[in-house]
C-alpha cells in the first residue's frame, strides 16, 4: 500500500454496555448522573457526574479515592466522561483492567456508552459500581 492509498481508520462510535439504553431517557444533563458504590471500600458512597466527568483511581486528584494501598486499582483507574452529551466510561490504561457487570473488560482508552443500572468495576467484582439518574 503507498502512501497515496493509505487512509487513516475511520471514527467508530462508542460501545454500548448491557443495561437499559441512555436513549430512553433523553440526554441528561450532567448534574443528574450519578455513580454508587456496592462493594468494597467505598460501599455506599455516592459520586456525582458533574460537567467535567468523574475519576476513579489512588490518587488523591481521583473525585472517586481508593486507598493508597487498595491492591488492583491504578493510580487513575478509568473515568466517566461525557461524549457528545452521552456519559462513556473509559479504562485509563489501568493494571487490572475495568470491566462491565456482565464481566466483558474495557479495551483500554476506549470510550463505552453507559446508562441508568450498568454496572463496572475496576481490577475485580469486589469494586462494583453502578450508574443512577
């Protein structure tokens, strides 16, 4: 192939996780998507979806704070962001991996479409996750 054929790939659109569609409920604005915490150290806890997505990792600059020593989970883990006005959830490279509910991983960097009841979690099932409106 010379250069003159080559053509760079084409954008593909975003992966969808199991779950119900985001469609169903229009796009909402940032402010009303949340992720909760169902296992693991942060049990219970419940993060906001803000304009500027959302973190996940050990470092401290993470909104969603692992522990320093929690086994699995990289310094910046994975995010939620949003694309095109539709939350995605991206794997950051991590060591162990993000992964959906249903156990399929996250090819790292690139972005799944995610809505209301889709359930992730980072490295292994005991960091479960599940996104709310």
């Amino acid at each position: 192939v010379s250069e003159r054929d080559f053509r760079p790939p084409q954008p593909q659109p975003p992966a969808t996780a199991p779950g119900r569609s985001w469609s169903g409920y229009g796009r909402q604005p940032a402010g009303r998507l949340t992720v909760t915490c169902l296992s693991g150290p942060l049990k219970g806890q419940v993060y906001q979806v803000g304009d500027g997505g959302l973190m996940l990792g050990r470092d401290p600059d993470c909104a969603v704070h692992f522990p320093p020593d929690t086994a699995g989970i990289s310094r910046h883990h994975c995010a939620v962001r949003w694309q095109q006005g539709v939350p995605v959830l991206v794997d950051l490279n991590s060591g162990y991996g993000t992964f959906l509910g249903d156990g399929r991983q996250l090819p790292p960097n690139y972005p799944v479409t995610v809505g209301p009841g889709t359930r992730f979690y980072l490295a292994t099932p005991e960091y479960l996750f599940q996104f709310s409106v």
